[in-house]
C-alpha cells in the first residue's frame, strides 16, 4: 500500500490549486481538444508529442523562461557542484 491521500479542492475553488488548473487548461485546449483520438496507441503518441514539448521545448515564466527540463538540469548542476571554499580571516 502507498498511503496516497486524495485530495480535493472545493467545486467552483480553482485558485485552491491554480497551477494543476493552469495545466489541465492549457492540455484540454491544445492538446486533447485538437485530436480525435480513435486508438489507445494515438492518444499514447499524440500525448507524448505535447508532453515533450511542454516539458523540454516551450519556455516557462515560472522557470525563468526556460523549459522546465532544462530548469531541472541547472538545477541538479547547481546542487551537484561543491560549494566553493571560503577563505577563512587569520587572526
């Protein structure tokens, strides 16, 4: 068992969760309103093409103006790279 807890926002209480709403509403208007799907395999390809995009093409104001995928990356640099010495005052 995962312990997963479901939670909900209350009906009409978007701002309750806005960035989920944001990305639901940009996925149903370009993505899932612009294909008829008529196989679980086109949904798949289709799906994934947008996602690749959101992700790794499209920047993002929230990162900078960058793809999220590439935020992420300088982001695990940054964490990854020793910090700097400092020098230490000799008294």
């Amino acid at each position: 068992m995962h312990r997963i807890e479901h939670l909900l926002i209350e009906p009409g209480k978007p701002t309750q969760n806005c960035y989920i709403e944001s990305f639901n509403g940009k996925f149903r208007d370009e993505c899932l309103n612009e294909h008829w799907f008529q196989t679980l395999q086109q949904a798949r390809t289709e799906i994934g093409i947008w996602r690749q995009d959101y992700n790794e093409v499209r920047p993002h104001s929230s990162c900078g103006g960058i793809p999220p995928a590439k935020y992420a990356a300088l982001h695990r640099q940054q964490k990854a790279a020793p910090a700097t010495p400092q020098p230490q005052e000799i008294n």
